[in-house]
C-alpha cells in the first residue's frame, strides 16, 4: 500500500465528505458524490478491497471530516514491566484500548476500556502521549488516527471478561510477546517505558 496514495485518497474523501455537508446546491452535491466515489475506489485499489466494502465502512462517516481517536492505557507494575492484552481475533497482543466513544472523557474512555479488555480497575494519572498514526511505522490503514496513551494505575487487578480479549498479563519491555502491531509497536512501548520514568508527554 503505497502511503502517498493513501494520503492523497483519504485526502480527498475528506474533502468530498465535508463538501457533502455545507453544499446546499445540487450541482455541487453531485460533483462531491463523484468525487466521493472516486475516493472510495482509489482507497479500496490502494487496499485490495471491494469498492462497496469501502463505500460501507465509510457510509456513517458524515459531516465535517475529522481524524478517528483512539485511546489507549498503559500500566506498569512495580518491575516495570507492561500490562498487555490478547485479542481474540488474531492471537495478537496489544495495550488496552480502543476507539473514543461519544459521551465519555478520554479518561473515562481509557478507564473503561481497560476494565473490559483486561478485567483491572485502574485509575488514570496523567497523559503519556499524543501521537498521530501517520508518523509512526505501524501497517497503513484507511483512517486517519489519533492515538491518546494514558498512564494507569492499578486499584485492583482482574481477569479478562473474554468478549474482545481472553489473556491479560505484564511483559518486560525486552520480551515482548508477538504484537498487533496496527494497534501497538514495539518502540512505542519502549518509548512510554521512558515517558512513565521520566514523567514527560510525547506529542506528534
């Protein structure tokens, strides 16, 4: 997947979605649309995808085009080492986390997604970091992300309810198991192993 075309696909949809949403005129509502499909076709070539499937996933995609957030959580024990959760999906290893969801706080996001994922209670204590997706080497994907990392602290620990997840456990940060890497790299763990030590924010 070629990231410059990506860029510029999502680019353009971007700016057909937003256009959909002010137009008032229906000349202009049709170009948009066109370019619109235009878009989707370019991303589902970009992406080995069905036009339609790509048309779907962005179907609910209305009004102004914004990047997506993602939250996640990372908790360290007292050796240092990271809470980490297995995604029943791929057998793949990752932090907490997922997308915002509308009507919590990002605090409340994280707090949540931790309890669900990995079965802990945890209390946020502050942001790790604000990183844009784009700039880090994960897998290219159709969406423009943002990624909020906080920082938590375990109240009490849990087992995973197995919905989503179904093993939760701490690593070290040099034997890390095999990771999702569309959600977590392995240096951006290293990396927030040195922001909790340091106390510092890291932003993209």
């Amino acid at each position: 997947m070629t990231n410059r075309r990506l860029e510029q696909a999502r680019r353009l949809l971007a700016l057909a979605q937003t256009g959909l949403h002010y137009t008032k005129a229906p000349f202009d509502a049709e170009r948009y649309q066109e370019i619109e499909s235009i878009a989707h076709a370019q991303l589902a070539e970009i992406a080995n995808f069905d036009t339609e499937e790509v048309a779907q996933l962005f179907s609910k995609e209305q009004g102004y085009a914004n990047p997506k957030i993602g939250v996640r959580c990372a908790v360290f024990n007292e050796a240092g080492h990271v809470l980490l959760v297995r995604e029943k999906t791929d057998g793949l290893w990752s932090l907490p986390g997922g997308w915002a969801d509308i009507g919590a706080t990002p605090v409340e996001n994280a707090v949540r997604e931790v309890q669900e994922e990995s079965g802990f209670t945890v209390r946020v204590t502050r942001l790790l970091a604000a990183w844009d997706q784009r700039k880090h080497a994960h897998p290219p994907t159709l969406f423009h992300i943002w990624l909020l990392v906080f920082l938590g602290e375990v109240v009490t620990p849990g087992t995973p309810p197995g919905l989503e997840t179904d093993a939760a456990d701490f690593f070290a940060l040099d034997a890390l198991p095999p990771l999702s890497l569309k959600r977590v790299l392995p240096e951006q763990l290293l990396r927030l192993g040195e922001l909790y030590q340091s106390g510092e924010i890291e932003l993209d």
